[in-house]
C-alpha cells in the first residue's frame, strides 16, 4: 500500500471533501474510523482501520488525530469545510510567528494582512525556515513575512497550536489565527 498516497487521500476527505468519498463530518471535523477505512477500501485493497492509526501514529506532521477511544478520526488543520469547528483552545503565541508567501502579493497583503483565502484560519510557522518551505509549494521565490504574533495576542488576537510540521530533523509547531491584520506584518 502507498502510504504517500493514502495520507494524500485521508487529508483530502478530512480536510476538504469527505462527500466525495460518501461520508459526512462531524462539526469537530471527525468521522468514524471504520465509515472512513470502509469509503477507502476500494482504492486501497486490504486496508483495515488499523492502517489508519499507524499513518496518524508515524505522522512526523500531526495532521491527524485519533479521538473517541479510537473510534473517531479527524484532521488537526488545513480545513477549508465551512462549518467544522476542530475545537482549537486559544493560547499564547511565540513572540514572532512567519508566513510565507508569493512575491505578487506583498502589497495586497501589507494593505489588508493575511487572511484565510481557501482555508479556515491562516496558517502561521514558528520558524523563518518552516515557512518558506511551506511557501515553496506555491513558489520558487518565497516571500516571508514576520508576525507580531505576540503583540496581537494582547490586542484580541486569537492564536490556536494545530499541530506540528517535520522539518528536517526537528518538528515545527503550527499556529492558527482567523486574520492578522498589517499593522503586525513585517517582511523579513
């Protein structure tokens, strides 16, 4: 079995279209392990539920967890479902946080900051590092922005922890806020 592909095809159906696949998500954005595992069987021959928590237990990123006393699935982030609601919790941020980014939209972005485009929330990197390697999959030539994450904490800003990203050798925590407005942009 191709775990590239089945790990593609899982965040896909949590993140973005599980109506695809014949199922339907929970508002915390999970869906039973065994209605999931049987919607994959036809792609995936062989595969049982257990399949499934081995790819969220070996997922250097944490894009998954397994609730429910291992009944239930769902996705940490990336959702752009309207409606699911993972149930972050608030916490503080680090003082700075990065975004990466396409040149062609420094000045949309430096009049009316970042903002979710497609997704639920804007994703947000703990290092400089982390976050042109997010932006590399959209561009060769990444433009990084840094966040005044902490600063907008204390203004009303809400920052949520969602999981982590490999980089490299260590794991980059990811952060999610619903907009970060210009006036806590800078480019790096």
């Amino acid at each position: 079995m191709n775990r590239v592909k089945l790990s593609k095809t899982v965040s896909y159906i949590l993140r973005h279209n599980p109506r695809d696949f014949g199922l339907e998500l929970a508002a915390d954005g999970s869906v039973s392990l065994q209605e999931l595992t049987e919607a994959l069987r036809d792609k995936f021959q062989g595969l049982d539920e257990d399949d499934l928590i081995d790819l969220v237990r070996d997922d250097p990123r944490g894009r998954f967890s397994i609730l429910a006393g291992g009944k239930r699935i769902k996705a940490n982030y990336g959702h752009s479902i309207e409606g699911i609601d993972p149930d972050y919790r608030a916490v503080e941020p680090p003082e700075y946080l990065f975004h990466g980014s396409r040149p062609d939209v420094r000045d949309k972005i430096m009049e009316e900051g970042l903002k979710p485009m497609s997704r639920n929330y804007v994703h947000l990197s703990q290092t400089v590092q982390e976050a042109k390697r997010v932006a590399r999959r959209r561009t060769d030539n990444p433009l990084i922005f840094r966040v005044k994450a902490r600063e907008a904490h204390q203004e009303g800003v809400k920052f949520y922890r969602a999981g982590t990203e490999a980089s490299g050798q260590a794991e980059a925590e990811i952060y999610l806020t619903d907009r970060v407005g210009p006036e806590y942009l800078q480019i790096e």
